[in-house]
C-alpha cells in the first residue's frame, strides 16, 4: 500500500509540475521555479539506509567465500542494512551467466583487465564455477542485510574487452572516424560506450536483468551514473538514421549540446529505463530500481541522464545521490539542489559518501560530518563508497579511530527505509 501511494504521490507531482512550472529540467536548480530555496526538514524516523558499495576494484571482498563471509560479517557488527555488490563491470558479468555466455564467449569474469593486456585467465580458471553472488546473498540475508546488485558500467565497456570486439555494431561513438571516434577516455583506462538507443543492446541488458532477477533472491537492482550516454556520442550510423526517420530525413546537429538533440537522446534512454524496471517487476515484484546518480545538472549536461524525469515516471524507488565532495560547505550545497530535495519528498533518498580511493584515504572526521549533514537535512541515509576505504586511515588516525567513529554514527541498528 505505501509502495502505491509514493507511485500516486510521484505522479500527481509530476503532473502539477509539468502544468504549472513546465519540465522539471527548465527549473532552476537549488530552488523553487521563482528561486525560492527548499527548507529541508530533518528525519525523525527510525528507519536508515546504511550501506556500502562492494567492488572488484583495489578490493579482495568478493574473490573468496571466507573474504565475502568476513566481510558481511564486518558490515552486520557495525550496523549496516545495505549491500551494494557489483554484478556487471568491467564487461563481464560477476555471476554465471547464459546470456553473457552467448554474448561474450564468458559465464562471468571476477578480475578487471587494468593493463588492457587480456582476461586474466589464471585467476578466473582458479575460481572454477564459483558463483560469488550466491555466497554474497546467502551470507547477507542470514545477518539480515538487503542485497541491491550494483549494475556497475551500465551502457560503458572497456575498449579492448570481448564485448565490444564481439559486437562493434553495438557501438556509438562521437563526430569522427572509428575506432578513434568511439574512445571514451575514464582516467588511464580507455573505454567505449554501447548505444543505448540499439535494439540488439537494449535486448542483450534487458536478457542480463531478466536473468539475474530470475536467478537470484535480491532485494532490487542499481543503476549508476554509467547508465547513460556521454553528450558527445550519438554520431553512430544506428543513431543518425534513427534521428533522421524521426525528423524529415534531418543529421543531428553537429552540435552535440543542441537543446532538442540532447532531449531527444536522453528521452530513449528514459523510455528504455522505463522497460528495465518493467522487467525487474515481472521477475521478482517486490524488487526496487535503486539509481545512484550525479546530481542532476552534471547527469543531464554531462550525460543525458534525467533521472529527475526518470522518478517522476515512477521508475526510481530509492535514489542514493553520489555527493563526492572534499570540503563540508559544498557537501552542503549539493545537498540542496532542487531535484534532490524533490525526491526525498517522494522516494527514499540517501547520500552516496566518498570514504577514499586508492592511495587517496577521506578522514573519519570529515566522513562523519558528511553523515551528520545527511541526518540534519532530512534524508533517508548513506552508503560508502567504497568499502575497503572504511577502513584506511589517513595520517595521522588510526584503525582504532575510524572504527570508534563508526561504532558512534551507527550507534543502534535501524532497518532500511521502505517505499
């Protein structure tokens, strides 16, 4: 029954909006449509989200059953109600899969290619057939945590994998000449970017969810900021033919950031999210679409992701915000933005809190004020990103007091917020 109320409430708000105000996206962001700040109101129930994002990446969690035990074990002594496993990275999936069988030429692949030298074959022959998202879920549900895979790389593939060498068709890219022209450089790792708009990739995404849904007793599933597409790409043949049967035999505009070409892309994109959450709830009803995005003006700017239409649609049932900041005051800031404040008056709404890199450790002081600010302005909790970081300190603590803070920012346990 609440489920149905925020589902009503999302979509009378989002009708009242469209009358009244126009799209959200022609708002301004951080207030009201007339720049009237939104006052956040601090949340006075007993329920939290208190998660962590568990990666293959500067991580050992999820190579070994007594890793993955005495990892969930860690997380339960501490509190926490959330997992966030990463199922889909790097271009393999991280669980037996037939579709991935067919599509790569691999059940799944633990082990991220870094050097862009190959699979690792040593290491992935060295875990058999061990299903490690098995031992994850039946180690989490037996020390009541909820389970959320993390759909990791989303529409985003490493250039060299099997996927995108298998299907180069599947491909867009930017303005330019292949292969140049599909790069997308993330750091020192070049990847490229499966067109979202393609039937053949949307079937082969919609198989993988399917299956994984079918196959496993998850709580839902999480899309991340990879679950778009760079405003620069779209110029693929695919794309460009698409457009023009759409638009009188007219080319996109060979300006990327053209208004009309950025809405029309980023709404296939909404309406293809749309048929995800339909195959999440044919599969496994009481499962969410969690989405863990940028805020919405670098989502959408940056990468024609408009989550904020995406929850007025009723597709998002949790938005946990990726808020990486090094300073408190623009923590703070981000935490005011217009959209976000929107959504947790109709979803439950987290803050997604940096607790370092590789070799880039965040303080437990700074971590818990991040924390406290979440709290005060009224949202539903936080996950950590990542948690390896949790537990490396910068100098000058020690273990000791990181774990002291965290045994105080979790004093009590408190179960999951629930739509």
């Amino acid at each position: 029954m609440k489920r149905l109320f925020y589902l009503a409430l999302a979509g009378l708000t989002a009708l009242f909006l469209w009358v009244s105000q126009g799209p959200l996206w022609a708002i301004p962001f951080g207030g009201t449509s007339d720049g009237t700040p939104i006052q956040a109101v601090p949340n006075s129930g007993t329920s939290e989200i208190r998660g962590a994002w568990l990666t293959n990446v500067d991580s050992e969690v999820l190579f070994s059953r007594s890793a993955v035990q005495k990892t969930l074990q860690r997380l339960a002594d501490y509190r926490f109600n959330t997992i966030y496993p990463t199922v889909w990275s790097w271009g393999y999936t991280l669980y037996p899969s037939q579709v991935a069988t067919r599509e790569i030429g691999y059940q799944q692949g633990l082990y991220p290619d870094f050097a862009a030298t190959g699979r690792r074959e040593a290491l992935e022959n060295a875990q058999g057939n061990r299903d490690a998202l098995l031992e994850v879920i039946t180690s989490a549900h037996a020390h009541n945590l909820s389970v959320i895979p993390w759909f990791e790389f989303g529409f985003m593939a490493p250039a060299t994998s099997p996927l995108a060498q298998r299907h180069p068709d599947w491909l867009t890219q930017k303005q330019g000449s292949p292969p140049s022209a599909r790069f997308y450089q993330e750091g020192e790792h070049t990847r490229v970017w499966l067109n979202p708009l393609h039937p053949e990739v949307q079937q082969f995404l919609l198989e993988l969810i399917g299956e994984l849904m079918a196959n496993y007793e998850v709580d839902g599933l999480q899309l991340d900021d990879h679950f778009s597409l760079p405003v620069e790409f779209g110029y693929d043949p695919y794309t460009v033919n698409l457009y023009q049967q759409e638009h009188e035999g007219q080319s996109p505009p060979a300006n990327p950031r053209d208004a009309e070409w950025m809405r029309w892309r980023a709404d296939k994109i909404t309406a293809f999210v749309g048929r995800v959450f339909r195959t999440i709830k044919a599969q496994r009803p009481a499962a969410i679409l969690s989405v863990s995005p940028n805020p919405a003006h670098f989502a959408y700017g940056r990468f024609l992701q408009d989550w904020p239409r995406w929850q007025q649609l009723g597709y998002i049932e949790e938005l946990i915000l990726q808020v990486y900041r090094d300073n408190l005051a623009s923590f703070r800031q981000t935490l005011r933005d217009r959209e976000i404040q929107q959504s947790r008056a109709q979803i439950p709404t987290g803050v997604g809190i940096l607790t370092g890199l590789r070799n880039q450790p965040v303080s437990m002081s700074l971590i818990q004020q991040q924390v406290q600010a979440v709290r005060d302005m009224g949202f539903d909790g936080v996950s950590f990103f990542f948690y390896e970081t949790l537990w490396q300190p910068v100098p000058g603590e020690t273990m000791s007091d990181r774990t002291s803070i965290l045994q105080q920012l979790f004093r009590q346990s408190r179960s999951r917020v629930q739509i």
